[in-house]
C-alpha cells in the first residue's frame, strides 16, 4: 500500500482505541488544603514523587533513562521539578495562603517567578470572568503568596561535560513546527531523539500520536518516546492556570534523555511570530506565548543548563521565519513528513477517529494556511470544508467568532498573517462563506497591502535562538524555500 495513503487511512478510520479512553476527569485532584500545602520530594527506582499533603504524585521515566541519570542529579531534578509544577497551584485551590517547601532554595525559583510574572497577561486575556481578566489581579495573587523553603544550602549539580553536538533531544508533537525541526535536523545531520510528552488532560490527542508514530518509525527509523506528565494533573482542567509555563517544565522533564543521549541541544520549535506582543486591558504589554519568546528561550537554556549541570544548549531552528513560510517549507521541502501532521489537541473525544476536531481555531488557522499553499487538507486528515458558513466563527480574524481556543487566536496577534493566507488562498481559486466574508471585511486591505504581508511572513528575521554552527545553513535552506514568494 502507498505510505501516505496507509497513514492517512489509518487515521481517519474509525478505530477501538478512543473507545475505551476514558473521559478525563473535569477536577483538580483532591488534596486537603486548609491555607497551607506542605510540599516535599521522594526519590523511587523509576523517578521521582512529589507529596502535596495528603497527594502523592509520581512522574516516572524508563528504567533505562532514569537509572543512568546520577542519583545527586535525581535528587536535584526531583527538587527543581516540584517547584517548577507546584508553586501555581494557589491560583488552582484558591484557599491556600502559604506553601512550604521541605527542600533548600531550587535553582529555578528565580526564572519560574519572573517567567510566571511575565506569562500571566496572556492567561488574563482568556479569563471569561472580570476581575480575572485584570493581569494586576492575577498579579496581586502571586505576590500575596507566602513560599517557604528549608534553611539548608541550595543543592548544585557536579559539572558534565560530556555532550555531542550532534546529538539533540526534541519535544515532538507531530505539529507543523516539530515537523519541520525535524526535518532540517535530519537534513543537517542532527541525529534526534524524539519525545512526546503526554498530558493527562489531552487522553484522545496521545492515542492519536501514537498511532502516527508507529508509521512513522517504520517510515524514518526514528522512534519516538512517550513520556505521561503525571504531574499535569497540576493545571485547571480545560482552562488557562497552570499550563503558562508548560514547555519549560518540559526543559526539565527531558533533562534525564539529555544525560542518556549526551546530547549538546534540546531543540525547541519556536517561530518568530512567538515574540508578538500586544497591549492587554490592563494596559500591561502582553505576549500570548511568553514562554515561546526568543528572549525567554536563551533564559531558559541558561535555567537547565544550571540544573542539567552540563553544557547543554536549548534552541530553535525555526525562530527566523513565520508559522505560514513554517507550512510552506514542510509541505514543499519535505512532503514526506509533513503528510504526518496533526496540530489540534483534540481537547475532547472525537465524533469519529481523526487528527483534526475541526472546531478549534488552531484547526481553522492550519486549514487556510495548507489552502494558502495550494496544498489540500485532506492530505493531513481534514475532512470537512471549513470554508462553509458554520465555520466562520473559528477563524480568528472575524469579530462574530465566539472566543477563541488558544490565546494567541484570542489576542488576535495573528491576524495579519491570517489575512495574508486568505488572500494567497483567494487568489489559488479557493470560495465558500468563509471566503466571501473575508472579501467583504479584508478584502480591499489584503489586496492593498499584499506585498508588505508578504515581505513579512516570508522574510528572513531574528536568529539568536539558532545554534550558531548551524545558523548559516538553516538561513540558507530557508532563502531558497521562501524567494520565490516574497
């Protein structure tokens, strides 16, 4: 059977596995908390526990990985870890008022407190309520807080130097974004160890990762590691608090693949768009990614190295460029691996098995941006046509849209780049409600102002997220991509 059809039958197809998923709980976990949380750490064969009061919770890693990782490593990692998903958890039991830490001063509490600090704007902008839509609100809770910590000296990882610059750790989602890192990775002679990090609250997305990672292997002779975020149970179901911060979690999590693999990168899959910012309610600047920020990844690089005790360096080969050039770079450099992509969380389980739930605005984004290209979305799974009337509401650069699923949708700092994909799509033939629309509010401008749209979300821009031996390459596959259409 043809490999792309194989894939695209193989997931769209009804399958058992969502059958017997069960839903999500829709609560926090029950912990007893009368204003106080007492947080402590434990060390197990296979990972790390962390007691909450009455709660135990235990982020397990491969025997293999975990038993490699030395054991003052564990210990400091254990401690680094607790912190960095534990101390948003008064915006999630809002009675707390104090939380003890039965541990010295972790390493990561200063990048944690000014990432949080600077990342709550954004959570602010998805709040339906009022006064939780207030960033000095959300603020005032932060500072309120009393942390406490053990008066014992704070623990520091011996120095390993031992690390390849070849060899590179990836948190891979099979969205567009680590596609593509994928790819140039692999053109540039990166070998990648990719890992899927599983969130408790998105059941139904890691079913299907999984299956797509099965042809995936067989196809590249790439594996691709799980690892279940037990530990994400810490965050507001279906809501905003407790996932700001989520990938540099991540950049602590995979510090133990990091140690395995000597590897000399993390390779994150950032795009220049991450560091737009706008001005929020509250007239605070707000960045609807902060953590995907270019500024806030050189930080973060800094943070792990310092836990990871190595020389490891945390990057992205993507931070020129703009989600739309991301697209057409994938699709037509690589086709290949970009039949493999899937960027909805599937928040819910599907009507029936597939990549794509089709009523996000993150799947409306990804279908204009795939007709923008002239690529058709059927070949990632789409099945509808969200160019019809009932879909209009998804895309975010129409005022009738009820509030959007992801905060940058919601903030609308993307919305030139959504018009500039309509009118590419427009001008390739593409009609339907949607589009009509589209003519009717955007038209006149799009057309207008092509050539600048274009200008910007093809050109070439900021590099210093890009491993410096490897930027003049990256540039270079980049320029060749993306001439013709600026």
């Amino acid at each position: 059977m043809n490999t792309t059809k194989h894939v695209h039958e193989q997931i769209i197809t009804e399958f058992p596995q969502f059958q017997s998923i069960e839903e999500p709980k829709d609560r926090l976990p029950s912990i007893k908390v009368n204003g106080v949380a007492h947080i402590g750490t434990h060390i197990f064969d296979r990972g790390l526990e962390v007691k909450i009061n009455n709660k135990s919770i235990r982020l397990r890693y491969p025997r293999s990985i975990w038993q490699r990782f030395p054991k003052n490593h564990q210990k400091i990692l254990a401690q680094n870890l607790a912190y960095a998903l534990t101390f948003q958890i008064p915006y999630l039991y809002t009675s707390i008022e104090k939380v003890f830490y039965n541990m010295p001063v972790p390493l990561v509490e200063p990048f944690f407190f000014k990432a949080l600090s600077l990342a709550l704007p954004s959570t602010a902008i998805m709040q339906s309520q009022k006064d939780k839509r207030i960033t000095s609100n959300l603020l005032r809770r932060l500072f309120d807080i009393d942390y406490v910590f053990s008066n014992t000296k704070s623990d520091i990882p011996s120095y390993n130097r031992t690390s390849f610059s070849d060899e590179a750790i990836m948190p891979f989602t099979f969205g567009k974004d680590s596609l593509l890192t994928f790819a140039l990775a692999r053109e540039l002679g990166i070998h990648v160890s990719p890992i899927y990090i599983a969130e408790p609250y998105s059941p139904y997305e890691e079913v299907t990762k999984k299956l797509l990672s099965e042809q995936f292997k067989k196809e590249f002779h790439a594996k691709i590691a799980f690892l279940r975020n037990s530990l994400g149970v810490l965050r507001e179901p279906y809501g905003w608090f407790g996932w700001e911060l989520q990938l540099t979690q991540y950049s602590l999590m995979l510090l133990p693949y990091v140690y395995a693999k000597k590897a000399g990168y993390i390779l994150f899959s950032n795009e220049q768009s991450c560091d737009d910012t706008i001005i929020d309610e509250d007239g605070f600047r707000c960045n609807p990614v902060f953590e995907q920020s270019h500024s806030w990844l050189l930080q973060n690089s800094l943070m792990a190295s310092l836990v990871g005790g190595n020389s490891l360096s945390i990057g992205s080969l993507l931070e020129p460029i703009h989600e739309i050039a991301i697209m057409r770079i994938l699709h037509k450099r690589y086709p290949d691996i970009a039949k493999y992509q899937s960027s909805c969380d599937l928040p819910e389980k599907p009507k029936s098995a597939g990549r794509w739930c089709e009523h996000c605005s993150k799947c409306a984004r990804m279908y204009i941006f795939l007709l923008a290209h002239g690529i058709s979305p059927k070949t990632v799974g789409f099945k509808h046509d969200m160019l019809k009337q009932k879909y209009l509401g998804y895309f975010s650069i129409f005022s009738e849209g009820r509030i959007q699923d992801f905060g940058y949708d919601q903030s609308e700092a993307g919305k030139n780049e959504q018009i500039l994909a309509f009118r590419l799509a427009y001008r390739r033939g593409f009609r339907g409600p949607v589009m009509r629309a589209f003519v009717r509010h955007y038209g006149a401008f799009a057309k207008k102002h092509e050539r600048k749209l274009r200008e910007n979300f093809f050109g070439i821009h900021s590099t210093r997220t890009i491993p410096g031996d490897l930027r003049p390459k990256v540039v270079r596959i980049f320029r060749s991509q993306l001439a013709s259409v600026v």
